[in-house]
C-alpha cells in the first residue's frame, strides 16, 4: 500500500487557493513544474483526477478533488492545532458539523438529530434551511455535510447521494382540546361538521393520503399546508380537524393540548438524512446517523 506523501497533498491544497500553478509557485518559493509534478503524482496515488486541466488558463477543482480537499482542510486544521497546543497551550478549535435542513421540517425530529452534540462542548452545529433543491446543491457542493428532509432525494441525484432513513411517524387526525366536537363522536360525523387540513403536496405519501380520505365522503378540505409547525399551530387554534405526522404534535399530545381521534397505520411520513454516497469524512455526521438509527 502507497503512503499519502503529505507535501503533495499540501501543494494541491494551496493551489486550490489560488486556482494558479504559478501563483501556487510563487506562494511556496518553487518552480512551476515542482507543483504540476507534485499535484500529478499526488493523483497517481490517490488513483483520482484532481483537477481539469482543459483550459491550461483556468483549471478548475474537480468533484474528486473537492472532496480531497475536505480532507486536507481536516488533516491541516489538526496540524495547526497541534502546533498551537503545543507551543502555546491553546485549546484545539470546535470541530463544525454543517445541517441542512428543509423548510418546515418538524422541530422534533431535528432536535433528535442534533441532541447528541449539546453536551459536547469540542463539537459546533450551524443549520440552514430552505427548500431541499438548494439544499441538496449545497450538500453536493460541499457546503453542507448532511441535509434532514421528510421526502426522498430525487432519483436523478440518487447515484451520487445517499439516503438515509431515520424515522416513520404514522399520520393522526388531531383536534384541539378548545374544539366544540364532541369527543365519544366518531370521526365521521366529527368531520361532517369541521373541516379538515392535511399536508401539502410536497408530502412524500400524499398519494396514499388522498386515497385513505376516500372512505370520508362529504369531507371539506379547507386547506393544505406543507409546513408541519403551522400544521400543529392550526391543530392547537384552529378548533378544526388537522391530519399530520405524529412527530410534529407529539409532545401537545402529551401535554393535553391536542387529543388524537384517529391514528392512520397504512399512512406514514418518512424523516432522512441525506449525505453524499461515497464514505463521508465528518465522523460526526456518521455517528449521528448512526446514534438515531439505533435508538429507532
């Protein structure tokens, strides 16, 4: 087995400061042939492409080489810490975990994901959220190192993402405790007098969610809502029937606030976490997934 000769690794991750093999020259005292040499031999261990060289006045970073660079961005950053511990007795920077996570995405589930950093005090999270196209181009773009989403990733990105399924909540039919509706009614003669508010289209099951609201004939759908915390706002105010996942209402119903007047076992909503395919290098990211797999 080849050992990873650090030098030319370094050299790479200079260039791609600068995107300039003269500039890259320049900044580290040696010829430009030493850094073509060295990147070239680096892509030789490593068995990738680092960098497109078609237009010699513009070589950009390929995908391969992106991700080498996160890990040369881990590997440096560690080098630095160690020369500061070192000599200067500092304490080592928080390692980053970058989240993206859609828009309406139930708080619940996304404070399970992250609950296992809170007491690591070495360990930082940032999450953006959004709608999951841009999010899965930053994801892919290696702006985010993992995206929390209730629906599937597209199957023309699925060669290069990876989905993983973290939860599956069952859908409900909730109403508020304020509600008039008489609770030792049934749910059909309840909704014969309320109306109802389901997920959007945007929800992953909705075509097995429309087939289920067959069997209430006569049912006024008021309104569908992709956004599962005005779903549980409307649960709680509205005095009205909401249908949605039983992750998002789940601590109201606990509390009292909502009563569950029906749970839809065939009908359920499905949490992921998408990461890129190939093994990620944030061990973070991988024992989160893995410490939610466990406990679900």
């Amino acid at each position: 087995m080849q050992r990873l000769n650090h030098h030319h690794l370094y050299v790479f991750w200079m260039f791609a400061r600068t995107s300039s093999f003269t500039k890259t020259a320049e900044s580290l005292s040696i010829a430009q042939s030493a850094v073509t040499s060295q990147v070239k031999l680096l892509e030789e261990v490593l068995g990738l492409s680092l960098i497109d060289r078609t237009n010699p006045r513009r070589p950009q970073i390929t995908d391969e080489g992106r991700r080498v660079l996160e890990y040369a961005d881990s590997i440096f950053e560690s080098s630095r810490e160690l020369i500061n511990w070192a000599t200067k007795g500092s304490l080592p920077k928080k390692r980053s975990i970058r989240v993206g996570a859609i828009s309406g995405l139930s708080r619940n589930f996304q404070f399970e994901f992250i609950e296992p950093l809170l007491k690591e005090v070495d360990v930082k999270f940032d999450i953006t959220t959004g709608d999951q196209d841009n999010l899965i181009q930053m994801l892919s773009e290696h702006q985010l190192d993992v995206v929390l989403t209730s629906r599937n990733a597209d199957p023309d990105h699925k060669t290069q993402l990876h989905s993983h399924v973290m939860k599956r909540s069952p859908l409900l039919f909730v109403i508020g405790k304020k509600s008039k509706a008489k609770r030792r009614m049934d749910l059909n003669s309840i909704l014969q007098t309320h109306s109802l508010f389901i997920p959007g289209r945007h929800f992953e099951a909705k075509p097995e969610l429309d087939a289920y609201l067959e069997k209430f004939k006569g049912t006024r759908i008021a309104g569908e809502v992709d956004d599962v915390a005005l779903l549980r706002i409307l649960a709680i105010r509205s005095g009205e029937v909401v249908v949605m996942p039983e992750m998002g209402i789940r601590n109201d119903i606990e509390s009292g606030d909502v009563e569950v007047l029906l749970k839809m076992a065939p009908v359920e909503q499905r949490f992921y976490a998408i990461t890129r395919q190939k093994k990620e290098p944030n061990a973070d990211v991988r024992f989160l997934i893995a410490k939610m797999k466990q406990e679900y």
